[in-house]
C-alpha cells in the first residue's frame, strides 16, 4: 500500500513538472496533478485496451507506432475532461505522453 501511494504522488510530482517544463502543456496547480493523474490512470484502464484493439491492424503495419497515437489521444482526450489541464495541440499532447511513460517506467524501476 505504501508503495502505490509513494508511486502515485510521484507521478503527480512528475506530472506537474512535466507539464510547467514541456511547451505546449500547462497545469493550474499540484491538484489538478493529482486529479490528471487518477483521469489518466481510469482512461489508460477502460478506453485505452479498447482502442489498441480497434487500432490493432494500424498498429502491426506501423510495427507499434500508432500505440504512441494512442497515447496522445488519452492525453487529448484527459484535457477535454479537466479544467486545470490543457494541451495545445496534438504534437505537444504526443511528447506530453512519452516523456511521462519514460520518466514514469524509470520511478518504477527505482521505487521497485
């Protein structure tokens, strides 16, 4: 338990960084970071295995390319939902979202 919290408010912590320091997203405050993180984390859960299946044939010609286009819609898609969270375009929405699975894949490394 106390680990999911710590990777929980990590991820905020990296959420609200990332979106002050990349062009192109912006974040009101440190709860919105915490409320984009939980709508994120219920997207990623419900819409997104939903998408890769009807992406799947795009994604095997592009040999995996287009979950990256997944990604960024769910970021899109996460902005439409949250007042404190914008994305200016898609472009920043698809750099917002790899550099938050990289950044976040390394956290877990580490706190594991």
């Amino acid at each position: 338990m106390v680990g999911f919290i710590l990777k929980f408010l990590l991820t905020a912590v990296i959420t609200y960084v990332l979106a002050n320091f990349l062009p192109g997203a912006h974040i009101a405050g440190f709860g919105d970071a915490i409320l984009l993180v939980i709508v994120l984390a219920v997207l990623n859960a419900v819409l997104k295995p939903i998408l890769k299946l009807l992406g799947f044939p795009i994604t095997v010609l592009t040999l995996g390319l287009f979950l990256l286009v997944i990604n960024a819609a769910i970021v899109m898609i996460a902005d439409a939902m949250l007042s404190g969270f914008s994305v200016d375009n898609f472009l920043y929405a698809l750099l917002f979202s790899v550099v938050l699975s990289v950044v976040t894949s390394i956290v877990d490394m580490v706190v594991d």
